[in-house]
C-alpha cells in the first residue's frame, strides 16, 4: 500500500525478478524454474498499467511475449545469471473479469500470485 507515484508496481516487478533470481536450482535440470500469475480486474486495465509497467523493467524482451488484448498475456524469460545457473521465469497476466480468483486459478500450480490492485478485486 501508498500512494499514487509511489513504485509499488515497479518494485513488485523487481521483487518477482529477484525471488526468480533467487529460486532454488532443480535437481533435474540445475535450471531456476518459477511461473508467477499476476492478477487485476479487467484486461483494460491490466494492460494500461501493469504489463506496460512490466515491459518498461524488461527492455529488449519483446519476442518474449505472447497473447494481450482481451486475452491473457504471458511473459517468458529464460537468461543466464552472473553465476552461471539459469533463470526460467514465466509471467501469466490475468484479467478476472466477471470470475472469482478461485475460477482462474482453480488447478494452477506456480511459484506465487500477485494481485494487483486487489482492492479492485472482487
């Protein structure tokens, strides 16, 4: 919480990267795997201000991208860390619409959901 103009979005988009950067290495792979949800009321919205904040953090990751609009948009980096291990991040942005958070994400399994604007949220 704070005000207008304070970096809450900005900052949430850092802390996302850094757990990501940060997420224990698979033993399978060695790979840091993590698949984040970020959830706000309207595709509108979402992408008026939290994915256009998002890719202002990301430059040059435009390929990364799928979907957007009126549809869920997804985010996909894979990038290789300072030492050495590879980071696997997977952003899904969901507008809920009509829906109750438990209707979108009723059998997802990830790493961790942020609701955006939750106050907005029904």
């Amino acid at each position: 919480m704070g005000p207008v103009g304070s970096a809450k979005t900005s900052t949430t988009v850092m802390k996302l990267s850094r757990i990501s950067a940060r997420q224990a290495r698979s033993p399978v792979d060695g790979v840091r795997y993590t698949k984040w949800m970020v959830v706000r009321d309207t595709y509108r919205n979402l992408n008026r201000t939290t994915v256009k904040t998002f890719k202002n953090w990301m430059p040059g990751t435009k390929d990364m991208w799928t979907g957007g609009g009126s549809e869920p948009a997804v985010f996909h980096l894979r990038a290789k860390l300072h030492d050495g291990s590879i980071m696997d991040m997977l952003v899904e942005f969901v507008a809920l619409g009509d829906n109750a958070i438990e209707d979108v994400a009723r059998g997802w399994e990830g790493t961790g959901i942020w609701l955006n604007e939750a106050d907005l949220l029904p």
